[in-house]
C-alpha cells in the first residue's frame, strides 16, 4: 500500500500558481535611496580627481608663481583726431572735449552739416548719437557764462548767422 501511495503522489502534477498582473509597489522597483546617494559621490570624486590630476613634475628647475599681485595700469586718454586746444573745458578724451577740438580748428567758423561730419568722424559716432553731443556744445549762446546745457562747461560760446557757426573763446 506505501507504494501506492507514492505512485499517486508521483503522478499528480504539483500545484503551480498563475501569475498575477497586479503592478509592484513603487517603492520596490526603485532602487533604494541610500544606493543612489553613494553613486552619486563616487560618479562626483571620480570627475574631481581626474579634474584635479597634477601634470607630470619636470626633474629641472622648480616654476614659482609671483606672490605679488601686481598695480593695475592707469587710464590712457586716447589721444584725439585734433590736438587738444588749451582752453578746452571738457574732460580729455571726451566726446565733448574732441567735438570742442574739432570746432576750435575752424577759427573762421563753420556750416552745421560740416561740423556733424567733423563730429562724427572726431567721436566714431552715427550722424544721430554725434549730434546729441553736438547740440550740448552749441547750447552755449550769446555769453561765455549764459544759458547752456547743464553738460555745457563755461568759457566759451557759440554766435550764429543761420546755419553759418562760429566759436568763440574770449
């Protein structure tokens, strides 16, 4: 009878479950957080170390760097198309102080157009910006103190006959 019962037990198949295609908790697909963090900061002191690698040490004679930091240049005024007049108020270098330059050379005077092309070829400005800068000198009217442009500086002025400009410094 024992042997029959091995037979019968032998025979049946064991019982397999069918799988289920109920989803996994999110939690036990991703990888674990503490994992992840340690990849991460190896992936970062492998980059640093390969980063930071020192070149090769040369057997000659040792390069030191300079502890001294050295004093910055001063500013150069660019030197100008015109030479610089002596009584030119405006600072050296100047839009204002080149277009002034540039107007004192024609003692005699000047026509309005003459004297934008003067400008912007003194400043290396558009016909627009060079006759903004141009309008500041020529705000100077009928008196080296008169009514000006606050940017006008005194001590000179500027007399007009239509588009006829003459410059005067007195």
């Amino acid at each position: 009878m024992n042997e029959e019962k091995s037979e019968t037990a032998v025979e049946q198949p064991a019982k397999v479950e069918p799988q289920t295609t109920e989803p996994k908790p999110l939690k036990a697909l991703a990888p674990k957080a503490s994992k992840v963090k340690k990849a991460v900061k190896s992936a970062k002191k492998s980059k640093t170390k390969k980063a930071t690698k020192a070149p090769a040490k040369s057997k000659g004679k040792k390069v030191t760097k300079a502890a001294k930091k050295t004093a910055k240049p001063s500013k150069v005024v660019k030197q100008g198309l015109y030479p610089r007049h002596p009584n030119n108020p405006f600072r050296a270098g100047s839009s204002y102080g080149a277009i002034f330059d540039a107007f004192v050379r024609r003692a005699s005077g000047i026509r309005r157009d003459e004297l934008l092309k003067l400008c912007m070829n003194a400043t290396g400005k558009d016909a627009k910006h060079a006759s903004y800068d141009m309008a500041v000198i020529l705000s100077a009217k009928d008196s080296k103190t008169g009514p000006r442009h606050p940017s006008c500086r005194e001590g000179f002025y500027v007399s007009r006959e239509n588009d006829f400009l003459r410059l005067n410094i007195d």
